[in-house]
C-alpha cells in the first residue's frame, strides 16, 4: 500500500508552497474517490471474488455483472495505490489489506466499507451544516436522528450492527476484577463480543445482552460459535424503556455507549441502570477519554482517534467526554464514582474504564 506523503512543515509566510505541497494536498482532495472506489467494488462483490486467488477483469466483471472497461479502469487505480495486485495485464488479485474486505475474513471489515460508503459518505457531503450549526449532517440528509432511521431501514441496521459487531472488546477489559460475578447484564451489548470474553473467563457466571431486536439474532449466533450461550438471556428492547434492564444483577456494563448520545440521552440510559442496578451491584463504563492535547501531525493513531470524532460529529448528538465529564453523569445519576482506570492503550488514545456503584 502507498505511503502517505510525510505532513507539511507549519507554514512559512516567506516560503511558497512547492510541488511536493501540491501532491500532497491532491492526495487530501482525491482521497474520498479512492474510498468511494472501494466501496463500490466492496458492494459489487469483488473481494469476495477474489478471495480464492487472482481473476482477470472480463471473469469478474461477468461474475459481479459490472462494465468490463468501466470495471478495469477502478481497479487499476486501486492497484496504483497498492490496494490491489496486478501480476499480470487484466489480472487482479488481494492484498492483505483489501482481505479485510472480504466476507469470511475474521472481524471483516466489510459491513464497515458499505456504511462508510452509503451513510456516512452522505453525510460528510454535508459537513458544513455541521459546522454552521452544530447538529449531525445526517438528520438533515435523512430528516431523522440516526438510530430512528435505522430503525426504519433494517438492512441499514443490519450492516450497521455488522459493523459496529467486528470492533474489538474494550481492552480495558482485562483490568477488571470480575472474581466471583455471578451475574452480568451488557447493556446495548450488540453482538456480544464482550459478553462473550467475560463468560468465557468466567465459567460460572451468567448473562444478559440488552439491545434491539436486529442486534438479538446476530448475537445469538456469536455467542452459540463462542459456547456460551447456554449461559445467556436475551433481552429484546431500548434502554430508554422502562422494565427492559433486568434487576438485582452483579455487574452492568455499558461499552462504547455513552459516547454516542448527548448529555440527555446518557442521563436517560444511566438512569435506567441505577433504576435495575442492586445495592450490591455495581457499572462499569468503557469509553474512551476526550483528548486535548495538541494534535501529533503524521501520527496515523492520533489522526484515526480524530477522525473517529469527526464520524460522530457528522452523524449523531454524541461525543467523547473528559473523566471529569464522566463522573458528573454518573453522580448525577445516582452513581458514585469508585475508580477511574484510564491506562493508555493507544500511544494516542486512553481507553477507561469507569467502575461505579449505586448510592
């Protein structure tokens, strides 16, 4: 794969820009094309195709039922680009990058590349509604907040819960102290990729994955291929609701969900925790920390953290907070606060986990 030109020097009011500038700003302003170009042969089934060893154009062009010429002439470019081989004229093949791609690749990003190909491209077309006022670009695409649409749209949600589904567990994870848990409830579990690490570790404990009927199935499955089903409720419902959280467990976990509502619907979710939650009991809140140190230029984890924050500008009320952010929700919500473990996972990111308990 290419090489990113190296970031610009901070600008020099007596220097003009020179021709590696100009390259490196043309890299910039094409970059949503090649994104586009692999999304759009990810949605012809290219990949997928490829996955078994190299074709030429006319074998896939006939087999995804693409133009052959309109066909060769994306793939060349992302070949240019070092997205895909081409050992010999016409003839294309995977990198291991463009595996990810493919549908049986382990935490395959290809529900990722369709989202980020259809909504999301939608959406940073008009960023700058974002910006003059503050709200998701979305809602003003599709006249709806995000998960209201996805509601109304379930092969959007499916590819959606895919997607969010091949994200890895919290790392932050493995600094919790669970000896002895009997019982854990994940809230807005999705396909129960956490549940999972925890029953697994955790022989004798039982659980619960709270989410929404589409994320239900795909979770099932998850948890059956990892042998811990047998040892999980599933709950069917939004945690906005009252009665959906079952009562009395050990331990809640909210995992990356906070972040994607604003400081009322996070209000909203913890109250229904601390409504479920027993005295014993206690919620852990696995987020990643706001970062407000200055931005490290041509650090690729810095720029992806970043981004990350741009993808949620652009599409829903949420965000990253501060600890200290944090702990106001959980306390406001009935919460105290009993340790704040944010080791750095990333060099540019702090992944915490918040462990808080009912007062």
């Amino acid at each position: 794969m290419s090489q990113a030109p190296p970031p610009p020097a901070p600008a020099d009011r007596q220097q003009r820009p020179g021709v590696a500038d100009r390259a490196a700003l043309f890299a910039v302003l094409t970059g949503g094309w090649i994104a586009q170009a692999v999304y759009a042969v990810t949605r012809l089934g290219v990949p997928d195709l490829l996955a078994e060893g190299p074709r030429t154009v006319e074998e896939l062009a006939a087999s995804a039922g693409a133009d052959t010429r309109t066909l060769y002439r994306t793939l060349r470019v992302l070949a240019a680009q070092g997205l895909l081989h081409e050992p010999q004229p016409r003839t294309f093949e995977l990198t291991s990058v463009t595996r990810l791609l493919c549908a049986d690749t382990s935490r395959s990003a290809q529900p990722t590349a369709l989202m980020f190909g259809e909504e999301v491209h939608r959406s940073f077309g008009e960023i700058a509604h974002t910006l003059r006022t503050g709200r998701p670009a979305f809602d003003r695409l599709a006249g709806t907040p995000f998960y209201d649409y996805l509601g109304e749209h379930p092969q959007a949600a499916a590819t959606f819960h895919a997607a969010m589904g091949a994200a890895a567990v919290p790392a932050a994870l493995a600094r919790c102290d669970l000896t002895g848990v009997g019982s854990f409830v994940d809230v807005g579990g999705g396909e129960g990729g956490l549940l999972a690490r925890v029953l697994g570790r955790h022989r004798s404990a039982r659980g619960v994955l709270v989410d929404l009927p589409e994320s239900i199935g795909q979770a099932r499955e998850r948890l059956a291929a990892a042998g811990v089903a047998d040892r999980v409720e599933f709950v069917a419902g939004s945690f906005f609701d009252a009665g959906v959280l079952p009562a009395g467990a050990d331990v809640y976990a909210l995992s990356r969900v906070l972040h994607n509502w604003d400081d009322e619907g996070a209000a909203a979710i913890l109250a229904r925790v601390r409504q479920a939650v027993p005295p014993h009991g206690r919620l852990l809140v696995f987020e990643y920390l706001e970062d407000t140190a200055p931005a490290r230029g041509g650090d690729p984890l810095d720029t992806q953290a970043k981004l990350i924050d741009l993808l949620m500008m652009v599409m829903l009320d949420g965000h990253d907070r501060s600890r200290e952010e944090y702990t106001a929700l959980l306390e406001a919500a009935g919460f105290a606060v009993r340790s704040v473990d944010a080791s750095r996972v990333r060099a540019s990111r702090t992944e915490s986990v918040i462990e808080a308990v009912p007062v």
